[in-house]
C-alpha cells in the first residue's frame, strides 16, 4: 500500500501522542520530555495510574481524544490487539516495537500479516522497529535512550536497523540529524513512502536511506523525483549485496534482498548517491549539505554540467574541475589528519640534527633553516608515501565516484568486473600498474631534487 502523504505525515509529526507499554512508554515520554515536545503524550496502561509524570488511562477506547501517533511496545500477541484497538479509535498511526514477526518462523509470518490486516489503512511502522524520533518538534516515538539535539532543520536518516539509528542519534560529528526513522520489518509503511513525505518538507537538507531491502521500486522512482524537484539530495547505504549479508538482512528485518546489479542500475537512473560504509555515509552527507546544497557552491553529482557542450576550451576544462571539488574533497579528507602527523613527525626528528644546529649558528634565518634545509630531508619519508598512494589516486575510488556518480577508473573496473567485461578489467589494472610504476619513477627523481647527497649513480647501487 502506497500511504498518502498527509496521512503518514501526521504520524511523523504528530500533535498528540499515546504509548503503550509500561516501561518502554515511560522512555518514551522522557525522550520526549528531554527534546521538549509540546503536544499531549497519553499513557497507557491496564493497572498504573501515573507514568512519566502524566495520568495514565486503563485501554485505547478511553483515551481523551484519537491520538496523531501511538508507540505499542507490548508482546506480539498483544500488540496485534492493540493495533486494532487504535484503529478503531482513528489513531493517525501506530509504531510496533515487538519482534518475533516475519524475521523468525512460518508463525511470525502470519502474525504479521493479521497485524497487517487488523491496521488496515492506518499507516504503521514496523513491527521490530525502533520508532522515530522527529528532532524538529521533539516527538520522540523511541523507547530507549538516543542522542538527537532540538534542530530547526537537518539530515533524515531512514533504516531498517535501530543500531544504525541509535548510533548515528549518538555521533557529534558531521550534519545535525532532523529525524530519525526505523521501517523494521515494513509491513506498512515503506523506505520509499519515508522518502516520499520527507523529500517535501524544506527542513529536510538531505535524506540518507539504510537499504536492504527495497519493496516497490517505482514507489522509489517517485519519491527520488520528488526530492530532485525539492534540490534534496539522497544517499543509499546499501547492505546485504553479499551471499551472507543477504542472509543477515533476512534473518534481521525478513528482508529479500535482490541482485546487486539491479539495486545499481535503479539508483543510477534516479541520481542516488551509493555508499558501501557507514563514516563515507556520513561523510558524504556533511559534504553535499555543506558545499552543495547550503553554500550552493558546488554541483552534487556528475562530470560535466548541461550546458558542458557549449562552453569555450578553457570554461569546459573549468567546469570539469568544478565538478571534480567534492569528489576530491571526499577522497581526500580522510587522509590529511595522517599526513600531517606523519610530515610533523619526520620535521621533529630533522631539526634536532647537527647540521640544522649549525645552519643556525652560522646565522641563517629561520625560514631559510625551516625551508631550504630541514624540510627538503623531511620530505624525503613523505615522498616514499605518495609514491605507494601515486597509483591509488590514479587508478580510482571506487566508493567516492559511486557516492558522486562522477565517471572514474574505480567505478570502470568494478563495472567491468561485475559485466564479466575481462578484457576491460585487464586493460584498466594494467594502466593502473603502470601509474604505480611511473609513481615509483618519480619518487626516485624526487629524492635526487630534494637531497644533493643523492645521485642517480647512488639509486643503481
């Protein structure tokens, strides 16, 4: 069932909310409390009378009003009850925290589907899911502790596991988290319906989707065309690609992971950025929020811009280097902090010798001592370094040009490996091979630039 967006958006941003479950209830209504939620949280329970500081009412039929969300987090027999409970009270959507449904046996595959069937047309969110957290009006459908801040715009993170949620809600790095949404099983609602409300809102900055298992591709191809239309760009981690973790995604969320060519090709057409790794998820995030879609300073995808054809020689060579920025920016971050460590450990090491000592006493000024002599024999460690990534930075990333749909060697080897395209595969890993030789080369001549000492009659030895 495709949900209409109002209707799933009333469960996202609720103004009234019940839980049911005594102590999974009080954590969410402490969340909720903590992130500052406004609107009415209605507790829920056969026996208690108060729970998180708020009265609490014995059944569903006689809460104070039809609740926009309600967090069911009892057993799966209950919760089948429950859910049907709140369907008749015209709740305007349910989150089912229990597990045991199509992710174990035959037995949990019919439970699910009478949960199925007693929500009806009311969207829900699950079951074995984590809930929501919604950090732009502090509805906090959560059981357990998370670590999401009151924003007034950000990222959504949408996945099927509630350790991924959890952990990113918990991390102080990178773009600040709007909503975090865990589907579970997705017996209701979707990936592709979150993608679809969520690409509409102008707080969304950008949307980074947790994929194993996708149900209705055309349902995706919609919402990756909403969010196009809205500037909101999309990053997929996918899992599961694997024999084994198609096994893991099966016995996780019940999900029936399909051909890895296919989930490419699909997120190719639609522009969607593919990451294989949780810190290039979140960096690649940060980056197209920042450079891209805030600052509006660079483009998000591709290699050349439309109008690429009709540039002069030098605005075409411009225009390729304007779209290379991020790519490079993304490949290249990651490694500055070793880099700069390793030439700072190579510079303490040079100027505590004599010859830098006696550069000094002679009078020599700083920069001249710093520049002209210690840093031409510090460099030296450092040229061996590059000589060894020299073939690397040429032959491809296969992760950033995915991530950017930038049209790179790594992206052309993969390709041609996994289009049993050998010939290709060969040609690309001999040229590869011979950078990393020429890089090798050049550290040689490199080391005779930097240090007189060195010959190349020296280098034969």
């Amino acid at each position: 069932m495709t949900w209409v967006p109002d209707r799933l958006r009333r469960l996202l941003d609720p103004a009234t909310i019940a839980v049911v479950g005594g102590a999974k209830e009080a954590g969410a209504i402490a969340q909720c409390d903590r992130l500052g939620y406004a609107g009415n949280v209605w507790p829920v329970h056969p026996t208690r009378r108060q729970i998180g500081g708020r009265r609490a009412v014995a059944a569903v039929d006689v809460l104070p009003g039809a609740p926009d969300a309600a967090l069911v987090a009892v057993d799966r027999h209950r919760t089948i009850d429950v859910v049907a409970a709140l369907r008749a009270v015209g709740a305007g959507g349910v989150v089912c925290f229990a597990s045991g449904f199509a992710e174990v046996r035959r037995e949990g595959a019919l439970l699910q589907e009478r949960l199925r069937v007693a929500a009806g047309d009311m969207p829900l969110l699950g079951p074995n899911c984590h809930g929501f957290v919604n950090a732009l009006s502090g509805a906090a459908l959560w059981p357990d502790a998370q670590g999401c801040l009151r924003v007034g715009r950000g990222v959504a993170v949408v996945t099927q596991s509630g350790n991924l949620a959890l952990s990113i809600t918990m991390r102080r790095r990178g773009p600040p988290v709007a909503q975090v949404i865990t589907v579970g099983n997705q017996a209701g609602v979707r990936l592709e319906d979150c993608v679809a409300v969520l690409a509409s809102d102008p707080r969304i900055t950008a949307i980074g989707l947790h994929v194993e298992q996708l149900t209705d591709p055309v349902a995706f191809g919609r919402a990756a065309i909403r969010a196009w239309d809205h500037h909101t760009p999309i990053v997929v981690l996918q899992t599961g690609v694997s024999t084994e973790g198609a096994v893991l995604a099966r016995t996780h969320t019940a999900s029936l992971t399909g051909r890895t060519a296919t989930y490419r090709s699909l997120f190719a057409r639609y522009d969607v950025a593919v990451v294989h790794s949780a810190p290039a998820f979140v960096g690649a995030l940060f980056l197209q929020i920042v450079l891209a879609v805030k600052l509006e300073w660079l483009p998000l995808f591709g290699m050349t811009s439309d109008n690429y054809e009709s540039l002069s020689l030098f605005g075409k060579a411009l225009d390729i280097l304007w779209h290379a920025a991020l790519p490079i920016a993304c490949f290249t971050y990651g490694s500055l902090a070793y880099y700069s460590r390793f030439i700072r450990a190579n510079m303490q090491e040079v100027i505590r010798q004599d010859y830098i000592r006696t550069a000094r006493a002679k009078g020599l000024k700083p920069m001249r001592v710093l520049f002209g002599h210690a840093m031409r024999n510090g460099m030296i460690p450092v040229v061996t370094v590059l000589a060894l990534d020299f073939g690397f930075l040429f032959s491809g990333a296969l992760v950033t040009e995915t991530i950017f749909a930038y049209p790179g060697m790594g992206k052309l080897i993969y390709d041609a490996i996994m289009g049993n395209d050998y010939n290709l595969a060969m040609i690309a890993l001999l040229f590869a091979t011979l950078v990393t030789l020429a890089g090798s080369l050049l550290a040689d001549i490199a080391y005779v630039c930097l240090d007189r000492r060195i010959t190349f009659r020296d280098l034969d030895r």
